[in-house]
C-alpha cells in the first residue's frame, strides 16, 4: 500500500490488468511518471505485445457469474453507478472493479479503530453500545473484558 500512495487512484485500474509480483516495481514508476491516458496505452501495447490482447485492440474479456439475492441488486446497482459518477466511467465492469480496488487498498475496520486516540475510541464505542439493547450491550462488554490481552487495573486513581 506504502507503494501506491502517491499515485492517483484513478491510475491503478490501468496497471492492475497487468501488476504481478515480477514487475510491481515496474508498473508502479510508469503509474507515478505518465498521465492516466499514457499509461492505458502503454498496458495496451504491453498486452498486444505479450499476446493478452485480442483482435481489435482489446483485452481478453471473462465472464463471471454472480447470483444475488432481491435485497442485494438495489445496493450493488447502487454502488455501480456511484462508482460511474464518480470515476467518469460509463462501463459497469469499470465501475464494479474500481469498487473492488478501493475495497482491497482499505483498511479494516480494526485498522481505523487502532489509530483513534483512547478518547475518540471510548466515545466511539459507547455510541455503539448506546445504540443497541442493553443486553447486547452487556454481552459485547463482558466479551471485551475476557478477550483483553493487557493486565489492566481499572481502579480509580
């Protein structure tokens, strides 16, 4: 992740379809030198000259089949399009695998939490615990308190 932060991220989805371990490196100093349309020509020609292109032009195209429930379509069409808007595309697929990519660049949930100050952190959990039942609250608590690794006191001082 340290590697591609200085990046736009609006240039990865052009280097992902050909980022491997081997050349990493490689792609990533092309992302960080050339503007976004130099580097989709430039994975152009690397796959039309490594045979991963197909007549035309164009990339090899997959298809892979995904069944969702009812409740799921709204949120994914949802996404889809938020992505289009925002990243300029007009292709699903685009869209979908820019979800993705930010999906997989992100960080946890744990990793967000870890990095708040022990302030920010208590209020955050207390406004979760506020906000559902007090028996739910009660188990995650004592839940909390067996799982905790550190020898704490929690006496007041």
């Amino acid at each position: 992740m340290a590697h591609v932060k200085h990046i736009e991220w609006t240039k990865l989805p052009a280097i992902a379809r050909v980022l491997n371990k081997e050349n990493a490196d490689h792609w990533i100093g092309i992302a960080a030198k050339h503007s976004k349309k130099e580097i989709n020509e430039l994975v152009k020609k690397h796959l039309v000259a490594s045979g991963e292109a197909v007549a035309g032009g164009t990339t090899a195209t997959h298809i892979k089949t995904v069944k969702f429930h009812d409740d799921q379509v709204k949120t994914i069409d949802t996404a889809i399009e938020k992505a289009k808007a925002t990243s300029g595309t007009s292709v699903d697929s685009a869209a979908l695998e820019l979800i993705c990519l930010d999906y997989v660049g992100g960080q946890t949930l744990q990793e967000r939490l870890a990095v708040l100050g022990p302030e920010a952190l208590a209020k955050t959990f207390a406004d979760v615990l506020n906000a559902i039942s007090k028996d739910a609250a009660t188990a995650v608590i004592k839940s909390i308190y067996q799982n905790v690794t550190h020898d704490i006191d929690l006496q007041a001082d």
